[in-house]
C-alpha cells in the first residue's frame, strides 16, 4: 500500500495492523525495570547497560545478549522466572497515551498482538491497561524465535491473511522495529526508543495517529509529526 505525506503529517495505507503490546500499547516500563534491575544485580551486570537491550525481546534472548558464555537451557529456565515475576507485578503498569482511543478505533479493523511477552503477561498487563485484547494474538509461545526475527510479524499476517506488505506495525523497541522492517513491512514508532531506530513513521504516542477505515478495506492511517 502506500505512503505520503501532506502538511507535514504522513499518512499511510495498509490492510492490517500489527500491535506490539509494551511501551506501545501499555507502559510497563515501571515493572520491566524493576525486574530486570534486579536480575542483573543478582549477576553483577550493570543494571543500566541490562536495561540497553532488554527492551522489545524475549528475555531469554536478553539473557544471552548480556551473559554470552551462559548454557541456552539456564537463560530458559531463569526466563521462566522473570515471566512469573513481571505477571505477579503490575504496579505502575498504565495504557500509553491514546491507546484506549486507538484500540476503539481499529475494533472492527483486522489487527493482531505480536508480543514478546507469553499469553499469561500479556493477558495481565492489557487487563491491568484497561485494554481490549485483540482476537488474534501472537505470543512468545507461537514463535520459535524471539524480536529482531521477523518471525512473529510474518505469523501475525498469515493468521489475518493479509500480505506482509499490505501491513503495518506498531512498535517502541529497536528489536521489534528491525523485526517489523525484517518482515518487509512499514513500522509506526511510538515514543522516545523509537526515534533512534529507523521507523518508517515516528509519534510520540498514540494520540497523535488517527485512524479511518475505507469503503474498499483500506486501513488510513494519519500521523501528526513527532
């Protein structure tokens, strides 16, 4: 589909909407945080260079990233841990702004969730957010790989039918934006970590993107300059 821009806003066309969940739907950065300061002081990282690259992935693959040397099976099993801990934690856990409006706006407009996060933290932080939760999801127990991989954003097109470039996705993370580029689609970056990693379109949030759905089954998407 197409892309163009007018009035210094931009405007894009698509057929489906990908949604990552955290730092685009949901700001859990409070509780992301406070965990994984705590899991690198636990193994003598520097709690400020852990949280450089947790952002967008499984933790599993974080894990790795920080601990090279570690056997795969402990960052799995450690992993499992840190999903039992985000899921018990949702202080602080709040939509970002716009998404309650956004949300309402696509209801009826074929979208997806593609989330690093598995279907428990999911569920748990989109309820605590007050957020509907799309009828197609796609977790970290449907991928085989974790963002950067495209993997996710590919599997959430199919489940919708739509053409890979025929969609656009939302995202915050530098690893879900490549993931999103990766799957040759156009990537809305929402918020301050967007900015820095090639976004096709970046906001600040989602107030600032307006959504009209087309007689013919487009998707128009107008966003005001970040």
């Amino acid at each position: 589909m197409s892309a163009s821009t007018a009035s210094a806003h931009v405007v894009l066309t698509a057929r489906a909407l990908l949604l990552d969940m955290d730092g685009t739907l949901v700001d859990s950065d409070a509780v992301v945080e406070r965990c994984w300061r705590e899991w690198a002081l636990s193994h003598g990282l520097d709690p400020q260079e852990a949280l450089k690259v947790v952002h967008g992935r499984q933790g599993y693959a974080t894990m790795a990233i920080l601990l090279p040397e570690r056997p795969m099976e402990l960052n799995h099993a450690e992993n499992a841990e840190m999903l039992a801990r985000e899921t018990a934690d949702t202080e602080g856990v709040v939509p970002v702004a716009g998404a309650p409006e956004f949300m309402a706006a696509i209801a009826r407009l074929p979208h997806a969730l593609v989330t690093s996060a598995d279907a428990a933290l999911a569920g748990v932080r989109m309820t605590a957010a007050a957020l509907p939760m799309p009828g197609v999801r796609i977790t970290a127990e449907s991928v085989g790989a974790s963002k950067p991989d495209p993997e996710g954003f590919l599997k959430g097109a199919a489940e919708l039918g739509v053409d890979p470039a025929d969609c656009v996705v939302f995202e915050d993370s530098g690893a879900g934006i490549a993931a999103g580029l990766a799957a040759g689609m156009r990537v809305i970056g929402i918020g301050p970590r967007a900015a820095a990693h090639g976004p096709t379109a970046h906001v600040d949030d989602l107030t600032a993107v307006r959504v009209e759905a087309g007689e013919d089954g487009s998707i128009r998407l107008t966003l005001a300059p970040a």
